[in-house]
C-alpha cells in the first residue's frame, strides 16, 4: 500500500541462497503489501498477520512503531 501497489517499484535482493531482503524507509503506520514473483501476487508466509483489502484480495499487514 505504500507505493500504490507497483509492483515493478521495488526489487528483492538475494542476501543468502533463498533469503530475500530489502531495507526501506517508512514513516510510522500500518501497512499492507504482497511479494511478486514472474508476476504472481503472494503473501508473506512468514508473517501470520493477513486482512483482506477493500477490493477483496488477502494482504500481508505489517506494523512500522
């Protein structure tokens, strides 16, 4: 949600065989957001916090303190 859900906008870096990463800087908020991949929508399976967004897809929600 915090890019208007580009998907192109921001890459995932490779740190470790299958360990995907990437640092950006967000202002305090509640955030939701999916991973892409050969452009198919997916959730986070490491974060059990999902919600389902305003046009009825399930979404990854994270919390930024």
């Amino acid at each position: 949600s915090f890019n208007a859900w580009d998907p192109f906008m921001y890459e995932l870096r490779e740190t470790e065989p299958g360990l995907y990463t990437i640092i950006l800087e967000l202002p305090k908020g509640s955030y939701y957001y999916l991973f892409y991949k050969d452009g198919q929508a997916l959730l986070d399976d490491t974060n059990p916090a999902k919600v389902y967004a305003s046009d009825g897809r399930a979404v990854s929600h994270m919390v930024v303190p």
